[in-house]
C-alpha cells in the first residue's frame, strides 16, 4: 500500500512538473516573460522585483497600472487655481466628485471599495496632499466604499456623513477604523449648514439622520455657489428628498441616483432647470442607467447631458460666470 502511494505521489509530481514546463515553452515563444520584464524595467521598480515569483510579478504589474493613473492625470488635467474646478470622476457605477477652489478642496464620495487606491493616486497626482472637507453623502459601498483609502491617504479636515448606527458591511466597519486611527470625528450635516470653501460657498440642502431603511433618503445634498453660477450634488437623493423642498434655479446638476427612475421627478427638474447634467454611471451596467425617461426628461428642458461611461472623467472649470466642461478619457474604475 505504501509503495502505491509512493508511485502515486511520484505521478503527480511529474504531470505538474510536465504542465509548468509547458506554459514557461508557451510564455517564452508568445513573449510574455519578455513583456513582464520590460514593463517592470519601465516602471523603474526592477530592482525591487524578483521576477521568478508570481506574487512579485502582480505587484509590479500593479504598480505600473498606479503610475499610468498618475501620469495620465498629470498629462491631462490641468487646474486653474483662480478659478472653481469640480472633477467627476469615472468610477464605474458609483459616484466620486472633487471640488478646488483657490486651493481649497472638498471630496464627495469616493467609489467602491475596489475604486479607492486609484482615486488616492489620482488625487495626489493633482499635488493635493490635504482635503479640506470630506462628505459621505450615505452609507451605500459605491458611495464611501473607498473612503478609507482617502482618510488613510491625507491630511482631513471635516468629515460628514448621515448618521448611522445599523450598518454592519466591511467597508463601512474599515472607514470607522480609518475615522479613529487619524483622531477624527464624524460631523452631524445640518440642513442650512454653509461650508466656506474658497471664494466659493457650499449649503447642504437635504439629509436624514433619522435612520430611514432607505439609505439613499439620507444623502447629503450640497449646493455649491461661485460668481453667479450654482451647482446641486444630489448624491442618491430621491424624489421624497426632492418633493421636501423647493429648490432654486441653478447651472450644473450632478444627476440623483445614477439617472435612475427614483430621481429627478418633472417637478423637481422644472424648478432646477440646470443647464448641464452629469450622470455618474457605469458602461454597460446591470440596472440599465440611465433611464431613457430621465435623459428624456433633462434634455426636454433643455439640458446638456454628460454621462461618464461614454465621456470619461469630467471636468468644469468656472470663472464665476462661465463654465467650460473637458471630457478626459480617464478612468478610475477599479476594475479597469
């Protein structure tokens, strides 16, 4: 019986020994091994990479997709510190914004979970090294799901987000670390509350603390104003969050929900009456979002639609009373 085993153990050895074989003949003939070694070379990493080991060759692969962000940033995007710049992010299905304004720079959202080490570097790309002001506009994963990797990652200012004392999901368990481990405490937003920020004002016109089973009746809303323009972040707002309210007339509206059907309601639109709309959505997406009504509904008004999964990273630039919108072909999608 031993000696069975034996032969059967030596088998074994021998078959995974003939299949390595094989794909290093497969790699070595398509150029693979070749590819790996010259992309590690131009990451300017090689000296830290034992090319033999598969985990080596991820990490350095890994780094490279890091640098391309970086590079592509610095390469693409160019801010105006005399002027408002709101990036909106390409994060796939979720949602992140960045607002600077004469070196002043607030965060709302920050993706996925899986979105959260390429916003960090795009950001610091910018040469951002502090945020000023951080909100979680509810506690959905495509909303803060990245968000500890920003806390992590930067000097903080004031953090916001609806309170919640019932979510238990990994994501929302890791930013409660990040949250204590820099010494910060969550702020309780406030209807009417003003955030200075730059020559800019920011107001935060809806939220719920109340613990609605409906997270997304908790987003925080923020209108921002610089010069004579206005600019309404919805979050996942609703048409409850909408009908609650009236709302002014404003410029630039960051589209409820992803252009779902549970936002942006005739009403709520009418009043608004934005001039441009941004859809943060994902390519080819499982909730079919945007909804054809809703870009329907937006472009009846008048409204110039943006969505980033066919236009990419967006940015707008304002001198107070002009906006000026640049389509980047960037992506911070983790799973690109």
């Amino acid at each position: 019986m031993g000696r069975k085993k034996k032969n059967s153990n030596k088998i074994k050895e021998l078959f995974i020994a003939i299949i390595i074989i094989a794909i290093l003949i497969f790699a070595e003939k398509t150029g693979i091994l070749k590819y790996i070694d010259e992309t590690i070379a131009n990451t300017g990493i090689a000296e830290i990479v034992d090319t033999s080991k598969e985990s080596d060759i991820a990490t350095a692969l890994e780094v490279k997709k890091d640098n391309n962000i970086i590079s592509s940033v610095s390469e693409n995007i160019n801010i105006d510190n005399n002027k408002l710049n709101i990036l909106f992010f390409d994060v796939g299905q979720a949602d992140s914004q960045i607002i600077i304004c004469n070196g002043k720079t607030m965060l709302i959202d920050a993706g996925n979970s899986k979105d959260g080490e390429k916003i960090v570097n795009g950001i610091k790309a910018l040469g951002i090294t502090k945020i000023d002001y951080v909100i979680g506009t509810h506690v959905h994963e495509d909303h803060i799901g990245g968000m500890s990797y920003i806390i992590d990652s930067f000097d903080i200012g004031d953090f916001y987000l609806p309170y919640n004392t019932t979510t238990t999901s990994s994501y929302y368990k890791k930013l409660l670390n990040s949250i204590s481990n820099k010494g910060l405490e969550i702020n309780e937003a406030v209807i009417g509350e003003k955030i200075e920020l730059g020559a800019s004002i920011c107001e935060i016109m809806s939220v719920d603390n109340n613990e609605p089973e409906n997270a997304n009746l908790t987003s925080i809303v923020l209108q921002l104003s610089y010069g004579t323009q206005k600019y309404l972040f919805m979050g996942d707002a609703e048409t409850e969050n909408e009908k609650a309210r009236d709302w002014e007339d404003i410029d630039v509206l960051k589209v409820g929900h992803h252009g779902s059907n549970t936002s942006s309601s005739e009403r709520f639109l009418k009043q608004v009456l934005p001039e441009i709309a941004i859809i943060s959505v994902g390519a080819d997406n499982s909730y079919g979002l945007p909804k054809d009504k809703i870009i329907d509904r937006l472009k009846k008004n008048g409204t110039i639609v943006y969505r980033t999964d066919e236009d990419g990273t967006i940015q707008i630039v304002s001198d107070g009373n002009t906006n000026e919108v640049i389509k980047i072909e960037l992506s911070f999608d983790g799973n690109e």
